[in-house]
C-alpha cells in the first residue's frame, strides 16, 4: 500500500510532520457553488429591503437563510475533513485498456460522509493523448466505513503510467457549496504492449541446433515429481496425487528444458518500428503461455531464462512494458 493520506479538519501548522501511518495533511478548500452565489444575493436583496422597510418579517426570514447557509457551509466542510486517503496495489494492463487505480477512502469520523465524487484530473498534454473523458467515481460512506473504489484512466501507449492529481469533493447536503481537496499518490500502472502479430512462433531452441520441429514441452516420456514451485503450470501439477492430501507436486518428463522457446529480439528484427515489435513479442508470450510452451525472453540489455507459469509471464511482459525507459526499481 502506498502512502496515506488525510484531509484535515484545519489549516496544517507549520513544521508539523505527520507520525502515524505516513499521514500527510492536506487542506480541504470551499466555495460557493452558482446557486449558493445566488442565495447570497438574494439573501443581500432581503436585508436592504428589510433595513429599507423596517420589516420585522423580512429580518426574520433573511436570517433564518443566513443560519441555514451557514450549517449548509460547515456540512459540506465535515463531509471531507478527516477523511484518509490511501492507494493500493495496481493491477497491470496491455495498451487500449482502461487502467483502475485502486484508492481507499476510509472515514474514521463516527457521522455518515454521502455523496463523495473523485475524479482524476490529469495535465492538459495527458487530456489531448487520451482524447477520452475521465469518468468520475461516486461514494457514499457510513460512519466508521472505509470503501476501496477504482479511478479509470485510459492507456494509449504502453510503459509506466502515473496517476494524475485525483481531486475528491463534495456538495452535500444542499449543493450550495463544494468543497474539495488534492490527492497526490505515488501510484503507478504498467502498460504492457497491445498484443499483436503472427501466431507462428519461432523455431524453438532445440529444433535450431538439431535441424528439426520443436516439440511442446510435457509432450515427452514421464520422469517423475517435483514439488510445486510459485508459477508452475498448473497443467503440470499432480493432481491425484493432491486428491490424496500429500504435498503438492509438479509433473517432470524427460524432455523438460530440451525443446524451448526463446523469443529473441533477432525475431522480431524484419518489423520496421520498435513497439510493433514488442506487440509481437507480446503476442508470442500470451500464446506460449496458454499453450503450455517453456519459454523465455531475450530483448537488449535484459534477458529471462526459460520457465512458465503467470507470475514468469507477467515478468516477461512487464520487461517489455519497461523497455527503453529509464526507471527506478
């Protein structure tokens, strides 16, 4: 989880740093919205024509809407103040997709917080990428309620993508003021390349040093178990012998490891631009992969040694996404 955020009831003083949780103060702003601007006005009509008549009637009324625009004021303000807000793990996905941006708004106050409205509001060159409007997201929460809700934000190429400033308000009860705050979490989504290409793979490794058709791995002789190791084929694992309640094992035959598919950069040479080529590197992976292949990955500076599994699959990808930027790990 990264790190939290809370809005804060008053102004942060100076110096102070917070000490629970990475807390980070933020201000909570609040304005009048166009029909509490015209209640002002109206409001401001009332009195003079109260001051200039003498009505007692008139001053009644003007201050009853006074107290009511003032309580109204002070609501919206406590619908946001106190609120925590924190960012959790961001689920990878390929060029065109719509990131989720996964944002927890926990509400440790013991009164309800309804109608809250986050919306990601990214810089003007991100705007005109996108070419897509960002759709806001509603809550409602009760006292002493956290929720876990998704900010979308459209892909277009693949690489890192960081969440924009999100902007969390809110107008309850009455929309005659919106009070809002930033958001700044250090988020950030992997964009693997949009799957692309011919569905031929290359000649597997072994069939290049002997001249002949690769074979698919787990296709040869049985040779025994192994234990199960974290993003193993789950077509490989025994399971009879699961059915059996002993530990969970991994299929081996004897050709395992001698038929492979290297997916080299070599491969992928005869395509004119570098992001059609990891489109089809891409494309190669999730066929591999499906399909039950021992593979790996070889692009310059960065090379994985064969295996299989999700999590070997999703590392391929994500090398991919990561191609020719420069980052920190």
């Amino acid at each position: 989880m990264t790190e939290s955020i809370v809005l804060e009831r008053l102004s942060p003083a100076r110096g102070d740093h917070a000490s629970v949780s990475s807390l980070i103060r933020q201000r909570v702003y609040i304005l009048p919205t166009r029909p509490g601007f015209l209640l002002c006005v109206a409001m401001f009509t009332m009195l003079l024509g109260a001051v200039n008549y003498n009505n007692s009637m008139a001053y009644i009324l003007t201050f009853l809407l006074v107290s009511v625009f003032m309580v109204c004021m002070l609501h919206t303000y406590r619908n946001l103040a106190g609120l925590v807000i924190s960012g959790a793990k961001v689920k990878p996905v390929f060029a065109g997709e719509m990131a989720g941006f996964p944002v927890i708004i926990d509400n440790r106050d013991g009164t309800p917080c309804p109608a809250l409205k986050l919306v990601c509001h990214p810089s003007r060159k991100a705007k005109r990428a996108a070419q897509q409007s960002y759709q806001p997201v509603m809550v409602n929460l009760q006292a002493s309620q956290w929720q876990q809700v998704e900010i979308p934000a459209p892909t277009i190429n693949r690489g890192l993508l960081p969440l924009e400033r999100v902007i969390i308000s809110s107008c309850f009860p009455l929309g005659l003021f919106r009070a809002w705050s930033y958001i700044h979490l250090e988020e950030q989504c992997v964009v693997y390349p949009k799957p692309a290409g011919i569905d031929q793979f290359p000649a597997p490794v072994a069939a290049q040093e002997q001249g002949q058709e690769g074979v698919k791995s787990g296709a040869n002789d049985f040779a025994g178990f192994r234990q199960y190791h974290p993003g193993d084929s789950i077509r490989n694992i025994a399971w009879k012998a699961l059915a059996r309640e002993q530990p969970l094992l991994v299929k081996r035959f004897s050709g395992d490891g001698s038929h492979t598919l290297m997916l080299a950069w070599e491969d992928v040479g005869h395509l004119p631009d570098i992001e059609l080529r990891l489109s089809q590197l891409c494309r190669w992976i999730l066929l591999a992969e499906n399909q039950g292949w021992i593979y790996g990955l070889e692009i310059p500076g960065f090379q994985i040694d064969p295996a299989q599994g999700t999590l070997h699959k999703n590392r391929c990808l994500e090398a991919l996404a990561r191609y020719g930027i420069h980052h920190a790990d």
